[in-house]
C-alpha cells in the first residue's frame, strides 16, 4: 500500500523517517520529495509498505508530533488528471496564458 505522508518538517532525514515507520512493518520504498534546485524537503512524501505495516502506521502516526510537527498520514490516493487538461475545445486555437501569450 502505498501512504501520503505530509507535513514533514525540512529539516528531518530520510534515516528519521525511515525509523519511525519501520517500527510498524518492513518498508518497501521512500520518496520524499525535494526542490529540484535546493535539495530541501517540500514537506511531503509516500512511503510504500505491505497493507497490513501500513495500516497500522497511519493509525499510530497521523497526527503524531515528527520533529516538532503534526505527521499526515493517510492512504495515497493517485494522480488526478485536471479537469482543465480533459476539456475537449471547440476549435483549434491554442490557448492562452493570462499573459496572453499563446500555449501550445
């Protein structure tokens, strides 16, 4: 199962991390997500364990003070396509940015 975990503090390690949800199971993989430029945790990442590990992290970690800040912790839910991108246009024109620049 794969878990969002949100609301990580910058500062913690993935080492951090990765002991306070092996306490519950065996983990399978862990993908913080970091600045592309800095290198610095954005807060948030997912985490995949087997369901039963899983289950039981969610309900002992969400909500859990990690470093000085609430853990979230909830089953990640996947990619959502935006409505805006499913839209079908009437005409062909490419769109246009608030610049008024055109898209493509």
């Amino acid at each position: 199962m794969n878990i969002y975990v949100g609301n990580i503090s910058r500062e913690s390690t993935e080492k951090e991390i990765r002991e306070a949800f092996e306490a519950f199971g065996e983990i399978i993989s862990i993908n913080l997500i970091r600045d592309n430029y800095t290198k610095v945790l954005k807060g948030f990442g997912f985490i995949e364990m087997p369901d039963e590990a899983a289950e039981k992290a969610i309900k002992n970690l969400d909500g859990q003070i990690f470093n000085g800040r609430p853990l979230t912790v909830n089953i990640a839910k996947g990619k959502k396509e935006s409505h805006r991108d499913n839209r079908e246009r009437r005409d062909n024109r490419p769109r246009r940015d608030n610049r008024g620049s055109r898209r493509y």
